[in-house]
C-alpha cells in the first residue's frame, strides 16, 4: 500500500514521536517512586537503557510492541512495508547487540513491553528477584 500522505506531511508526523519520557516510560517511573526503588531515568550507558538500578545493577529497557517487534502484539504495517520492515530488523539487531554488550560488562538487562505495565506487580517482582 502507497503512503497517502505527503513526505513533508509524514515527515512531520513522525518528528512528533518522542523517544525519552513516552508514556510508557512516564507510568514506569511512576511505579517505581510509589514502590520506592531508586533509579535513574536515561543513564549515561553505552546501549541506551531506559532506566538503571544501581542496587541490583540492572538497566531495563522499555520496548514499544510495534518498534521492537514484541512477539505477542506485533502487527505488520500496511502502508510503506519495505521501510518498515528493515527499519524494525535494524532496531532488532540493535537490540541485541546493545543487550549483549551490557550483559558482557556485568549488568543484568530486564526488558519490558509496554503492554506488560499493565501487570506492574509481575514487573515489580521481576525487579525485586534480579
């Protein structure tokens, strides 16, 4: 399927996603003041996670269902596939890579899909048994 939109429209339309403080993100960090775990958001960390836990040395990362391709959520896309599907493949193998690398330096690395904040105290158990 062809983009119905303009390159100038689609290229505004995306400038408008946010990549730090997604809701997500924002609900996350919510649970974890009201469970008063200390962290910190966006950590200075080659990878990039999205929060550190300095007590367990773990770093989490909070995946969207559709950029990171979550097994149980993901639909493909309609419009621009070939676009989409490489650029989902790539931040896949970044992931990978990133998790790897973290786990080399002796970090324990949670990942998190957006749809499981909704079950915040499996998340919360999770965190507390690394």
């Amino acid at each position: 399927m062809v983009d119905n939109v303009s390159k100038k429209q689609r290229s505004e339309t995306m400038s408008k996603i946010k990549s730090k403080w997604t809701n997500p993100e924002r609900k996350f960090h919510n649970y974890l003041k009201s469970y008063k775990i200390k962290h910190k958001m966006y950590p200075k960390i080659v990878g990039n996670p999205d929060v550190f836990l300095a007590e367990e040395n773990a770093v989490v990362f909070i995946q969207g269902c559709f950029w990171h391709k979550c097994p149980k959520h993901y639909r493909q896309p309609h419009s621009d596939k070939k676009y989409w599907l490489e650029k989902i493949k790539r931040n896949i193998a970044r992931d990978k890579q990133s998790h790897k690398f973290l786990r080399q330096q002796g970090f324990k690395v949670l990942i998190i899909w957006e749809h499981e904040l909704k079950d915040i105290e499996r998340i919360i158990n999770k965190i507390k048994s690394i």
